[in-house]
C-alpha cells in the first residue's frame, strides 16, 4: 500500500512505531526512488530461502547442475510428459 510521507528538515522519514528498532535495508534502485525491506540480517522477505529445508533443496539443484550439461530441448518432448 503505497503512503505519502514527508521528509523532514534532518533529511528523516518516520516509518511508523511498529517498525522502531528494527533494521532495515534502503536501496536507492533510481535517482529519487528507494526500495525498503525490513529484516534482521536477511531482509524478511528473502528469509525463506534461508531455511534448512530450502537450503538443502538449492544444494541438490547445485549439485545436479553441476554434473548435468545444459542442452537443447524438445519442446514436444516436454510438453507430452506434462500430459501424462
């Protein structure tokens, strides 16, 4: 939900009580644009990424990628084992 906010003379924003003492990471993407993600040490919305389960599956995808060339693919191929 996208909220107006007034820069104060300091050059601060206030994001709201909920947010006090928490981190934060500001990322300028554009000349007067700023992405802001709250977390700890991991922006909160890339957390998940950093669970046991999901890490063990990114190290199995590593893995495979690593012993297994890229090639060309069958587009009909592929689209007949969906089908199945």
């Amino acid at each position: 939900m996208a909220t107006i906010k007034t820069v104060g003379n300091s050059g601060q924003i206030s994001l709201g009580k909920e947010y006090a003492g928490r981190h934060v990471l500001v990322d300028q993407i554009d000349e007067g644009v700023w992405l802001i993600k709250a977390g700890s040490f991991v922006p909160d919305s890339e957390a998940w990424i950093h669970s046991p389960l999901v890490s063990a599956e990114l190290d199995r995808a590593i893995i495979w990628a690593e012993e297994n060339s890229p090639g060309e693919s069958s587009l009909d191929e592929l689209e007949a084992k969906v089908k199945k």
